[in-house]
C-alpha cells in the first residue's frame, strides 16, 4: 500500500484517500485434507456442500469442539447420524466459556448420543481413491468417517498486507478507533483493536461485532472519533438449548451461578476478573442473562454479588 495505494492480483492499482480493511478471516485445516467427504464451513457453498453430503446417513466426524464444531454435531446428531467430535482440549467450548461451563456442554452432547473424544489431537486424515475414509488420532485409534467437519477455527487473512508497514500480530493491529494507521481502519474478524471497556486487546469472530465494527469504523473514517468499547455479544443454539454471553470470559476468571441450577437445565452465571464482573452467561434464561449485562457494562464490582453456590463441576470423561 506504498503511495496510498492498493495493487491488486492483476497489478492494477487503486488509489485511497481512506481505507478500510475487512477481508476476514481463512479457515484452518489439517495436512493433506484434500479429500473428497472433507468440509470446512465460511461460505454458503460450504454450507451446501455439506447438506449435500448428509442426507445417505454418513458416519460423521467433527474435527474441533469450539462453537461452530459443536453446532455442526449438535445439528448433524439431530439428523440421528453417527457423529464423533474430537477435541485436543479436555472439554468442549473450553476457549470461549472455560473448563466447567464446558463440561456441561459436553454433558449435553453425550446426552443427545454424540460421541465425545476430548483431550485427543488427531495426527492425520485416512483416505482411498481421494476420498475420506477415517481420522488417525493421537492415542492410536482410528476413527472411520465418510464426512469429515472441520472446525479448527481460523486465522486473520493478513497475507497480502506483509510489506505494507502496518502491525500484523492476531489480526490486522488497531487503537481504540479501530485505526490501524493514518486514513487506514480495520473492522470484523481481521481487526485487532483495544477496547477500553475491558482495557484489553481482543479480535472478536462473531456476527454480531462485525455488524457493529463496521459502523463505527466507518464513523470514524469520516470523523467521528468515538472509541470502539462493546460489550460483546453471542450466542450458541445446541439441540433444545440456547446458550446467550455478554462479556468477556477470561480462562482464569470466577464463575458464579446468579440464577437457577445447571441440574435443572436452566441458570444464569457471572464471570469475575480482577474485581469487576467482566461476563455473564445465560443457558436457557434469555431475559435474565439480558437484565444481567449491566452488570458488565457498568464493571459492577464482584464482591458485590450476592453469595452464590459455586458452579458444581461436571463429570469429564
């Protein structure tokens, strides 16, 4: 982007004035996973794709136990397939909510028939004639497949920027503005930025950031020059359960049940970090988890909380 410009594969180039970065993020994949019965999941082809491939009742097979991996086993099991997840961390949904809330969801999993084989890489995909036939994992075992889902996550499509002088860490480096450089913005899944709510750096993979990265990104384009501090937003639905969060969710934070019970599959619970309430996640309590993310917009103070029972710890197996 020498000059103020950007050269495109063709080698033409296009002049800016002001720039916005938002080419998103490529999914990862394993070695030699060209394979026909293969799937990653980014574009509505993808999605296709693997419709496509489930209706004759193949063995499935999902590679990773984040929030995609466990949506695409929730929704293949309820198609009453055999599906398989495998997952190198000791509980599924590990990175986004931590190790109890976890094994709750993989206690919901094991519930509805889905096979779970966590604390186990796999090392490589099994294939004949170009087409999938199973997954060698790390403890010696194979496991036959005739659709592989994976679900590794992704990386920050930054490639193209090396050489440009811009910061290229997890994703494409911004201030508070999401400004990466003078006249340049980043906003989505690419965007690294600091959000002083938190006072942290995060690059968020969820619909609902996008949507409000981009505005305000572009308002800040134009002039604005209001820090980007949301208080994150997502959600997961799995079989009968939606799970809502509002915050961040660090692996070393306190976790506090503020409503119900997981024994009677609904409740309401807190994430505390450094004295303040910084998460709140909901399982099955929308308007409850709704009236909680005050708590996190207005950093409430964690000793403020009402005692609660802890958390019980679910069975890992």
């Amino acid at each position: 982007m020498a000059g103020r410009q950007v050269r495109l594969d063709n080698r033409e180039t296009i002049g800016f004035d002001a720039l916005i970065i938002a080419t998103g993020v490529a999914p990862r994949r394993l070695p030699d996973s060209d394979l026909a019965g293969v799937h990653v999941l980014r574009t509505l082809d993808d999605a296709l794709h693997l419709r496509a491939a489930l209706p004759t009742g193949p063995r499935v097979v999902v590679v990773g136990a984040g929030l995609l991996g466990t949506e695409v086993a929730a929704a293949t099991r309820t198609m009453n397939l055999k599906v398989t997840v495998v997952e190198p961390e000791p509980v599924p949904v590990r990175r986004p909510f931590g190790d109890r809330i976890g094994a709750l969801v993989g206690e919901l999993h094991r519930d509805h028939g889905t096979r779970l084989r966590c604390g186990i890489p796999v090392r490589r995909l099994r294939g004949a004639a170009g087409r999938v036939t199973g997954a060698d994992l790390g403890d010696g075992t194979t496991l036959p497949a005739d659709v592989v889902v994976l679900a590794l996550g992704s990386a920050p499509a930054t490639r193209w920027l090396t050489g440009s002088g811009l910061r290229l860490g997890d994703g494409v480096e911004c201030d508070a503005l999401c400004q990466a450089a003078p006249g340049i913005y980043a906003a989505g899944d690419i965007a690294s930025w600091h959000n002083q709510r938190f006072c942290t750096r995060m690059r968020l993979e969820h619909r609902m950031n996008a949507t409000e990265q981009a505005m305000a990104a572009a308002g800040n384009l134009l002039g604005d020059a209001e820090p980007f501090a949301p208080v994150p937003y997502f959600w997961t639905d799995q079989y009968d359960t939606r799970i809502q969060a509002y915050g961040i969710f660090p692996p070393d934070a306190d976790v506090r049940i503020v409503h119900g019970d997981p024994v009677d599959g609904y409740f309401a619970a807190a994430y505390g970090h450094h004295g303040r309430v910084v998460g709140v996640l909901g399982w099955n309590t929308p308007r409850r988890v709704r009236t909680s993310r005050r708590l996190v917009a207005e950093r409430a103070s964690w000793t403020a909380l009402t005692d609660t029972p802890a958390l019980r710890s679910a069975t890992v197996n």
